[in-house]
C-alpha cells in the first residue's frame, strides 16, 4: 500500500507541470547566502516581475534550466526588469559544494541554500524544479514543476504578461 502511495504522489507530482494563480506571499524564511552569513527570505530583493527557483546541484533538469535561462537572462532582465533568485536545496552535507558550483557555470542570479529544507517545506515543494513567479507586490501568481526544454520560452511569456499586469488565468 506504501508503494502505491509513493507511485501515485510520483506521477501527481511528476505530471504536474502546471500553472497556477496563488495571490500569496513568500514566507518569511531563513536561508544562507553563498558566503554562509543567513537572510531572511522576506529581505531578498524583488525585481519587477521576480523568478524563484528551486534547484540542486545533483538535479539535471534544474542545472539545464538555469543554464538555458542563463544565457537570456541579461536580454530578460533588460526588457523586463526580471530578476532570478535561484535556492539550492543541497543538504548540509553538499551545501559547500553551491558556491563554486554556481561559480563555474557563471550563474548570474542571486543563490542562495537552503540547506534545511525549511523555505522548501513552507512552499510546498516536493521535487526540483520548482519555479515560481512572482510580480511586483511580491505575490506569487504563478508555478511550474520541472522542466522540459522549451520551458523557458512559456516562462518569458509569463514574464511579459506579469509585469504588463495581464491576467494569467488562461495558464490555469
């Protein structure tokens, strides 16, 4: 029965690559900067239209993803004041290994650990990666569960609807 259990929460969770119009906040969370010191999670710095990403260093479709937004950011960033702020979920264990990681692929975007799992539990991530989108407020309007390539292109489009303050309900 437990293995039934653990199928069907695979395949929600595997399938649900979805869209979806929450109006909530972030939670006020601790998380590491790469140089160790802690922040709260309410204290980052938003940007006009503002990309959260869940990722791992051992997660091969979150290290394409952010790869493959890497190198539009600054195109992104210049059109639509966007701003990616990427939390690793490495545990303890592998937190030391973020920095340089991060490092070596020249990742442009605020990282940040969250090696507890704490801001991951009180978003209801379940697996990487988890992107979120929030808009100027803060709030977050929209999500998607893993990625594909091509994923980046709806996630532009997202982009430019939230910071035109379009309604996104047609993603739904």
């Amino acid at each position: 029965m437990k293995t039934l259990s653990v199928l069907i929460s695979f395949v929600v969770f595997s399938f649900a690559g979805y869209a979806q119009q929450s109006d909530y906040a972030l939670p006020s969370v601790s998380v590491k900067k790469l140089e160790g010191s802690t922040i709260s999670t309410t204290e980052m710095t938003l940007g006009e239209v503002t990309i959260v990403s869940f990722w791992a260093t051992w997660c091969k479709p979150c290290i394409l993803e952010l790869s493959t937004i890497a190198d539009v950011y600054e195109d992104w960033q210049a059109e639509t004041g966007v701003n990616l702020i990427a939390i690793s979920i490495d545990d303890a264990r592998n937190a030391p290994k973020v920095k340089p990681f991060v490092e070596g692929k020249g990742w442009e975007y605020s990282v940040y650990i969250d090696e507890n799992s704490d801001f991951k539990r009180a978003m209801n991530v379940v697996n990487v990666p988890h992107t979120f989108v929030l808009n100027k407020e803060g709030k977050i309007v929209w999500q998607h569960n893993s990625y594909s390539p091509g994923d980046e292109e709806e996630l532009y489009e997202i982009i430019i609807k939230v910071k035109n303050g379009e309604s996104l309900e047609s993603h739904e």
